[in-house]
C-alpha cells in the first residue's frame, strides 16, 4: 500500500485528505478512519481488468474480474495465485473459515468449488447466469461439504457418504437472487421480494423480510447483507436498513412454526443508497452511493461514493463519521459497482469499484496524538496516551510539553506540571535545573522533588541539597522519605549530616531525625555511630544493620542491650554466629542477667546437647528457678551435667519428679519408686516405673507398699499381668478387703493371660514350621552332588589300585587311607586342610565308592 495512482501517482496519504468533501477546513472533529489505496499487484490488475467482486480473510484477499479471472492475494496487494475460471464477469468469490476452500460463480453460469491445497472439487455449467455462491463456513470439516448456488432458484449441494454432490431447491419463483450470507446453521438471501432467512440445521425456513422500494430495480441497487455474529442480520436495500435479531421461540408457542423467528429490532432510512455494510463494535459502517444535483445542469451526476459509521437506533440513526471518497473513475460507476467487505480479525474495510480499491482502517492512538498536535491542541496531544519514539522525532515534543508545563504552572496545578517534567525534559539537564530554580522562585520544590532525576543522569549536588534543606524546614517525614529514596551519591552527605545535627541541638529526641541521622551515617559507612543510634531508638533495622556490615566487633559490650530490646532475634543473631561473638564471651556479658543468660544456654542447648556442656552445671539452677518445664528434658538430654549436684538442687526446692528421674538415673530406684508412691501417689506412674527398670526388687517393693491401698491394688491387677504372675499379689491380698473395680480387673488378667497363651501357641507354631522348613532345606542341601577335583589333595596311594573316597562339605577329597584313622580323632574325621585355617568345616563327610 505504498502509492496510489489517479491522474498519475500519487501518495497514499493524499487520499484520506481528500476524503472530506463539505467539511470545512477548520473543522475540530477527528475522522475515525484512515485511508490507503490498494495497490502493488492490484494497480496492474485494475489497469488492464476492472474488480467485479472480492472476498476477505483474515490471510488473504480473493479478487475477481469482469474478464474472468481469480486472484489470490496478500494484504499488501500482492499476487500470490491467479485463476483463469471464465471469460465472462465473476460475479462471487466466496471462502470458508479456514481458508481452505473456494466457491466461484461467473455470468456464463460457471459453478466451481475447489480447494486450495487439495485436488478436491466441484465444477458445473448451468444454462443461466449464477448470481451469487457461498459455502458451508465450516466447509472443510468432512461433515459440513455443503454450499448454495443462486441464480434463479437457491439451490442446495451436499456431498454424500458416497462421495457424490447431492442437489435440492431451497426456493425458487420469486426472481433472480442476488445476495446469499452464510453464518452458522442460517442461510439469508436476497431475491426480487425480499430477505430470506433458513435454518439448515431444522430444515427450515424462518423469515421472509419484504423489500421497502419496490420501484428500484434490484439489479441496478441490489440488496446488501451482512451477519453481525450468529444471530443478528443486517440488511440494507436502496436507503433503507434493517436490523434483525434471530430468536429461539418459546416451546409453548411452537404448533407448526418454525423453532426460531425474526425480530426486527431497527429500521430506519438514509440519504443516500447503500451499495456496502459492516459491523464496527456497536456501529455500523455504510458505503454510500450518492448522486447530487449539478448548478449548471438539471440531471443529477455521479458523486464521490461516502463512507459514514452510523449509531444504528430503533427508528433511525445517528451519523458518527463521514468520508466522501476520490476513487479512480468514481463519475462512471453506478450503484451496483461498489461493494464493501471487511475483516473481523482487524477492523479492516474494502471499499471495491472497477477500477480502484481503498482500505480504511480504525486510526489508533498515534493517530490521535498527530491530529492534536496537527490542531496544536498541546495539552490534549500530552495528556492523550504515550507518544510513540516516531511522533517524537517528528514533532518538537519538547517544544510543545514546556508549553503545557507553562500554562499547568499558569494554572497552579504545581504537581501535574512537575510530573510531565519527566516526559519532557528528559535528559536536558540544563532544562531540568532551570524549572528545579523556578519552581524554588514559586515556592513549590516538594512538588518536583519526586520527580528528579536519580539514575546515570543527575543534577548537581547543590541542587539535591538545596531541595533537603527545604524540607528539613518544614517538613520532616518528607526529608525522611527523600533520604530513603534518594541514593546516597546525590548529595554531599556531610553537609546533610551537619543539617540534620544542628535541628537535633533544638529536638535531641525526635525519633524521626535520630533514624535518618542513623541511615545518613549508614550511607557514609559510619555503622557504629548509625547503631549506637538504633539501639538507643529501639528500632527493628539494628540485627539488619549487624548482619549487612558484619559490625558483631561492635557489639561486644552491647549484648544487653539487643537483648533487652529483642531478645530472641539477639539470641539467634549471636548463635548464628558464634565464630565472631563466642558463647564465654556472651555468658560473660551476661553474668548479671540470668534470666536472659537462661535463655541464651537454653536455646545453645537446643542447637547442639554438647556445645556449652561446662555451663550445664550452672543451667540447673537456671531452669529450676526460671524454667522448671524444661528442667527435666534438659536432665534427661544432657550427659554434662554433675547428677548429685542436680539432685541437691532438685531437692531442696521438692522437685518431685525431677527427683525421682534423678535417683533412677544415679542407680537408686528403690528409693525413686518410694518417692512416687509416697510423695505423689501415683499407682500409674509407679508401674510405668517398675515396667521401665524392669526390677523383680522393685515389683515386690510396690506390691508390699499398694497391699493396704485398695486403688493401688486395682492400678496393679489392671497392669501387673504382663511382667508379674497376678496370683502373688491375689494370694496377698486380705480376705474382705473392698477393691473397686475388682471383676473388672479380674477379667483383664484373665484376658491378658489368654492373650499370652495365644502368643505362646502362635510362636511354638512359628519356630516348630521354621525349624521343619530349614531342616528340610538342609537336608536337600546336604544330598545334593558335590562338584569336586578328582585328585586328593593328601594323596600317599597308587592311584592303579581299587580305593575308597571320603569327600568332605568343604569339597576336598581325599583317599580314606590318607586321613588319620577315625579312632584316634575325636568327635571323627575332619579336613586336614580347612581345619589347619579353624574348626568345623568338615564334620560332616560323604563316602562313596570309585
């Protein structure tokens, strides 16, 4: 679409400027399309042919000619395949969704439907001329070979399961018929009466919308089509449009109607005849034909044809847009010779006539932004979407933002006007510190402030710094937030610090200051005073501070203080880094602490039960006196701590369990299972103990003691079964005494009992099928044939004479008159070789005869 040709070559461009036919030259309005001619491929065709018809997909563009021919070709207009169908006018082009197909009729009533990769097709020779054509939008699908034909009658082709084309007249006698539009399951076509429309799904034929004006002839304004979507037709004859909705009809109402109806949902007419529609979102693009009245003659003269988007309403319509159009030749063409077709994929429409194709197109957003610079509406241009890298080579942008950024400043919108600074100035540095300086003259630098540059590209120190001590005066969290978000190699940090220092003198505790001042000196790597700061504020960035810049040297006598403020974090931040800060330093530090001191250990023991093992002595005393709960898991986890010591401990303050656990551990059950039974009570935990050191001494202990006890008594019937005979403690118990519970204790033992023999019995089974597969096994073992040597290994005979062979399970063989008689051996004959290495290799022997 490089160039145009009328009267000559011509730009593209010059076409969309002479679009515009009555509208004067000052108009404010934006046009919604932009115009570009066909050309390429298409500017030879159309200088030796004329265009009778074209079809659009979204990869390519099918064109026929008034001498017959079919082109394929891209979107740039380039030839890529050409047909030679007819000699005559092709009258329809039409393509199936995918592509992949084709149906081409001409006014020699040719008929020829084919595909573009395959060697599959249609061909047909009719005795009238073949107005229109369309196939099956899902031609390619093997169930969906169908397509019309319409000349005088609408006739139906579908291809059977033995692959042969099947005719049937869907109507007939009402004209020749000029238009059909296939969507989905629905067939709209045109005749000399009307719009039909039918169902190819129920067979069926749902509408019939007459023609308005009936005086126009339909061959020279014929009837213009268009499916919105599956459902909605759009119909336009002579100058008047109808929109018409397909609906499924309610069960209810059905009787012997068709499924679905018709409602006409807008109607309205126009200036002007139609010759094209299309769809565009909730609008509609038409292509006029107009005809106006000359000054000087009384007959009316073929006009440029119009291009208008129109607001479809109920009764009429609301004229959006409209172009009148410079195509080639337009004084000679008629209704009839223009057509219109779009693509759905881009919103891309095609205005054909004989001798000229022109493109129009939705103009996008850089679009916009050129006509408002072209209109020198600046502020629009800047605040319309981002101009593209083009649009700023080519217009004085900057020029034009400075003007905007004046008339904002004019306006007293100070942070619009800061923010566009950004946009245009760019890298103009120079630029950036004269509006850094005036904004400082109106008072306003915390409006440009956020937006100064910071990156490779910066202003001068004195700038950043002029700009802080602006909002030191007056505002603090905005300094704040400035040294935050500013990087450090903006300003001088002395000289910021010095500031900050000399507001402290009149304010020494505000925290807002202090924590700036801290990350002032944390930029100029002066990390011990930036932490004393932290500390002293308690603030949650200290560990952060510690851990980034490896400051644990500084910390060696503020160990206390990061404690007190948080002691877990300290506590983990110091064992997580034991090679710089060690555990004698830490206990040192906090010798005068011991509750935090507890929770250091206690955390160090958790880690590892061997590292701080010389502390565990003095960890006693701290769980028992901070942390009893623990006392116990850290007793029975530690192998470092002094046991008598502990239980000293453990005993001065009654610490019962501890004890207990103490006593066992140090040898001493006897004792231990007295203070269970006597100090706690507890007939459960006794027996658990007694189970534990499984101690015939210590049953007998706690059956003595629990005898008098009846709630001991049932403890021990209830537990006792498994480790000790029940009839000891039955036998002992006093004839009368009241035990609760006791048949149901009974009756455990006695389940318990019956549990052991079945085990018994169970394992007795077990080791006896056990004992007989192995002895089985062994036994085929031992049969088996022994591969061995034929010599002996000891061998004293000639080997000429008869002898007798003794061949042992290590598989040495030996003549039975070279062992040693088996009376002087005892316990028999052996292997004289393996029992020189150990004993038993060859106790057991085969004799056989050779």
């Amino acid at each position: 679409m490089s160039e145009v040709e009328e009267q000559g070559r011509k730009p593209s461009e010059e076409l969309e400027e002479s679009t515009e036919d009555s509208e004067e030259e000052d108009s404010e309005e934006e046009p919604k399309l932009k115009y570009e001619r066909l050309a390429n491929g298409v500017t030879e065709i159309l200088q030796n042919d004329a265009a009778s018809c074209m079809t659009v997909h979204d990869k390519f563009l099918a064109l026929g000619t008034h001498f017959g021919k079919v082109f394929l070709l891209d979107i740039q207009g380039n030839v890529t395949q050409k047909y030679e169908i007819s000699s005559v006018k092709i009258n329809q082009i039409s393509l199936d969704d995918s592509g992949e197909h084709v149906g081409i009729c001409s006014e020699d009533g040719k008929v020829q439907v084919f595909g573009l990769y395959t060697r599959e097709g249609f061909h047909e020779n009719f005795d009238c001329p073949i107005k229109v054509v369309a196939l099956h939008p899902q031609f390619s699908k093997s169930n969906n070979k169908q397509f019309v034909t319409g000349g005088n009658k609408l006739l139906l082709y579908e291809r059977n399961w033995l692959n042969r084309w099947k005719m049937s007249t869907l109507h007939e006698g009402e004209g020749t018929i000029t238009n059909i539009k296939w969507r989905a399951n629905l067939i709209a076509w045109a005749n000399n009466v009307g719009v039909k429309i039918y169902d190819i799904s129920s067979k069926q034929r749902i509408t019939n919308v007459l023609r308005d004006n009936t005086t126009l002839r339909p061959d020279m304004y014929p009837c213009s089509l268009c499916w919105k979507d599956n459902a909605i037709l759009i119909i336009g004859w002579g100058s008047s449009v109808k929109i018409c909705v397909v609906k499924e009809r309610d069960p209810t109402e059905m009787r012997d109607l068709p499924s679905r109806y018709v409602e006409i949902v807008s109607a309205f007419e126009t200036e002007f005849f139609i010759s094209g529609l299309a769809p565009l979102a909730d609008q509609l693009v038409t292509l006029y034909y107009v005809q106006e009245n000359s000054d000087h003659m009384e007959e009316e003269f073929r006009a440029r044809p119009r291009l208008d988007i129109i607001q479809p309403l109920p009764e009429s319509c609301e004229e959006i847009s409209s172009d009148a159009l410079t195509v080639r030749n337009f004084q000679e063409n008629e209704c009839r010779d223009y057509k219109l077709e779009h693509s759905e994929g881009e919103s891309l429409f095609y205005i054909i006539s004989p001798k000229d194709i022109v493109v129009a197109k939705e103009r996008d957003q850089d679009d916009h932004v050129d006509w408002l610079l072209e209109k020198k509406k600046y502020e629009e241009a800047l605040m319309a979407a981002e101009i593209s890298f083009k649009n700023v080579k080519r217009h004085d942008v900057q020029k034009i933002g400075m003007a905007y950024i004046n008339h904002l400043v004019e306006k007293g919108d100070y942070d619009t006007a800061a923010r566009k600074c950004q946009k245009v100035l760019g890298k103009n540095m120079d630029l950036w510190e004269n509006e850094v300086y005036r904004f400082k003259t109106i008072g306003q630098l915390k409006a440009i402030s956020q937006y100064l540059p910071r990156g490779d590209l910066r202003l001068r120190p004195a700038i950043y710094e002029m700009i802080l001590h602006e909002f030191l005066k007056t505002d603090y969290e905005g300094f704040a937030t400035l040294i935050r978000e500013w990087p450090g190699e903006l300003y001088n940090n002395m000289t910021i610090v010095q500031a900050v220092t000399d507001h402290l003198k009149n304010d020494p505790t505000n925290s807002i200051l202090l924590t700036t001042l801290a990350e002032l000196y944390t930029y100029d790597q002066r990390y011990d005073r930036a932490l004393e700061i932290y500390l002293r504020l308690r603030h949650k960035d200290v560990y952060q501070l510690i851990h980034k810049h490896n400051l644990f040297s500084s910390i060696d006598d503020k160990i206390v203080l990061l404690m007190d403020f948080d002691k877990e974090k300290a506590v983990d931040m110091l064992l997580d880094n034991e090679d710089k800060i060690s555990t004698d330093r830490v206990v040192d530090e906090l010798k005068d602490r011991p509750k935090l001191l507890h929770v250091y250990l206690h955390k160090l023991f958790k880690r590892d039960h061997h590292k701080g093992q010389k502390y565990h002595e003095r960890q006693i005393s701290l769980y028992a006196e901070y942390d009893r709960p623990n006392l116990l898991p850290f007793l029975r986890d530690s192998t470092h701590c002094p046991l008598e010591k502990a239980l000293e401990i453990c005993q001065q303050r009654h610490f019962v369990e501890e004890t207990v656990f103490l006593l066992s551990r140090m040898g001493n059950c006897r004792r231990a299972l007295q203070m269970i039974m006597e100090e706690l009570g507890d007939v459960d935990k006794a027996i658990e103990f007694a189970k534990e050191q499984d101690d015939a001494e210590l049953w007998e202990d706690l059956i003595s003691y629990s005898i008098d006890k009846p709630p001991f008594i049932t403890g021990l019937l209830n537990n006792i079964g498994t480790h000790v005979d029940p009839i000891l403690l039955i036998h002992r118990i006093k004839e009368g005494m009241e035990i609760p519970n006791l048949r149901d204790s009974l009756v455990k033992i006695l389940q318990d009992y019956n549990l052991q023999i079945l085990l018994r019995e169970g394992c007795k089974k077990i080791l006896v099928a056990d004992s007989l597969s192995l002895l089985q096994k062994m036994n085929r073992t031992q049969m088996r044939g022994v591969r061995v040597d034929a010599a002996c290994v000891a061998c004293i005979l000639d080997t000429a004479q008869p002898f007798s062979v003794v061949v042992f399970h290590c598989r040495h063989m030996f003549h039975k008159e070279c062992l040693p008689s088996s009376g002087t051996i005892p316990g028999g004959q052996y292997c004289n070789i393996c029992s020189a290495k150990r004993r038993g290799p060859g106790s057991g022997i085969l004799e056989m005869k050779k």
